[in-house]
C-alpha cells in the first residue's frame, strides 16, 4: 500500500517541537544555568531552522550538545536538522541517542515514528507511535494516535488503525487529521456515507482543503449522487492545485467514467 503522508506544520518542526525563546541568547553559567542555556540554545536554533537558517541553527544546536551532551531535547532538535537537510541516517541516529538518553521522551519517539514511516518501515514506525500514544504526560497523544493510525493504514492493519484513529478524536476532539483518515479508511471500505460523514467534519472545520481531500470528497460525493458537491471540489481542485498529481489523477478519472458503460469509479487510492 502506499505510504499515507503523515502531515507537518512548517511545520514539520512547530509541531513535532514546540520551543519558545527568543533569538538572543544569555550568557552560559554553570549547575542550574546549564540547563536553561541547553533550552535557549535549542529555541534559538528552531527559530534559525524556521527560518531556513540551518547553519546557524547548527551553530546553537552543536553548543547546546557541547553544553550538556546528554541533552534528550538537543539530540532531538538535532535531528531536526538532519531531517531538514534530508539525512535520515543521522536523523535517526539523533533521536536514538535523544532516547537512550531519556526513554520517556514522546516528543522524539513521536519524531522517530515520523522518520520511520517516511522511510516505508510502517511497523516500527506503529510501535514507536504507540508508545509516545500511551504516555500519559505527553501534550502531544491526540497526535501520536493519528500518527500511529496511518501507520497501521499503510501497514494493512485497517481494524487497528480505526481504533487508533477513534482514540485520536476522542482526546482530541478537534484533531481533523484522524477524521480525514477514518473517512479515507471507510472510502476503502465501501461505506461511502460514514466515509462522507467523517469528511464533512474535515471541510466545516478547515480554512482550505488539501488535494488529496478534494479528490477524496470528488469521489464520495460521486459515488452519492451528489452533484453540486462534486462540482464545487472538482472546480476547487482544478483551480487550487492544477500541477498537483491529485489533480492529473481526477482527469485520468473523468476519462475513464466518460467510457462506455463506465458509471463507478472502481479506484480506492
């Protein structure tokens, strides 16, 4: 099956890391002071790397190991730069040693599960979303759930992967990521109108859909009968997202139900 994007803000690193400080950095103390140097190191560094500054993130990143090499939050920040330079391979190592350090650390296993998933390792990645999931003081399990729910998506795991998904909604009721999944996972499943119901949760509650959830919404509305509605998404996509691959994959569509005897799509993806 092929691998479910799990989404990122600018996101990739505002939501697998929230940081704050600011660019400034105070003066490096001993004890104590070493602690919150490490933190201001590794905010101002985000900060650089959100910016598209990654040599100078480096720069606060490397001092904040330097700092305390035993930093659970500067081997994970790390491998945020690795991740932003596309090195999976030191990336992974970061949030490896970020865990040796501190196994209880969710925000990197949550990270680690991402990196797995994006290289097609769904099933480590499911066990490494599963565990930040059950952390009872991780701010961030609404998330793990969805996460670990496309994992199992694209695993083949689709009865896991919908109890994951529910449990995602039911911490988070807002979390319109886990309710676009469940509407693609009841798509697969023939169950058009629970898909749909799912999916219209997902288009009230954002600003702009994607291209993929417009070419879901296309197809469902489609295999309702509902017209207007297919025309809306189809317009929306063609005037949103004319270069994106959604987009050539609703013409080859349109092809295929203008031949002959075709009246379903009969495609899943």
């Amino acid at each position: 099956m092929k691998a479910m994007r799990i989404q990122q803000t600018t996101g990739v690193l505002a939501l697998l890391l929230v940081l704050s400080g600011c660019i400034t950095v105070p003066a490096e103390g001993e004890g104590p002071d070493i602690d919150k140097a490490v933190r201001d190191r590794v905010a101002a560094g985000m900060e650089y790397l959100k910016d598209d500054q990654p040599s100078d993130a480096r720069r606060h990143f490397s001092r904040a190991l330097e700092l305390d090499d035993d930093s659970a939050m500067a081997h994970n920040a790390m491998a945020l730069l690795y991740r932003y330079e596309g090195d999976a391979e030191l990336e992974e190592e970061h949030y490896r040693e970020a865990l040796s350090v501190n196994d209880d650390y969710s925000t990197a296993r949550n990270n680690l599960g991402i990196m797995l998933h994006r290289e097609g390792r769904y099933e480590e990645a499911a066990e490494q979303f599963r565990r930040a999931a059950e952390d009872p003081d991780y701010d961030s399990r609404a998330n793990a759930f969805a996460n670990l729910g496309e994992a199992l998506l694209s695993a083949g795991r689709t009865d896991a992967a919908e109890q994951a998904l529910h449990r995602a909604t039911r911490l988070n009721s807002s979390n319109m990521r886990a309710r676009m999944q469940l509407a693609r996972l009841h798509f697969k499943q023939d169950n058009y109108r629970r898909a749909y119901r799912y999916y219209r949760q997902y288009v009230d509650a954002v600003q702009t859909q994607s291209a993929s959830a417009l070419w879901l919404g296309i197809r469902l509305a489609h295999e309702l009968e509902n017209k207007d509605d297919q025309s809306s998404y189809e317009l929306a996509l063609k005037r949103l997202y004319p270069e994106s691959e959604q987009y050539r994959q609703w013409r080859n569509w349109q092809g295929k139900l203008e031949e002959p005897g075709r009246v379903k799509s009969g495609e899943k993806g």
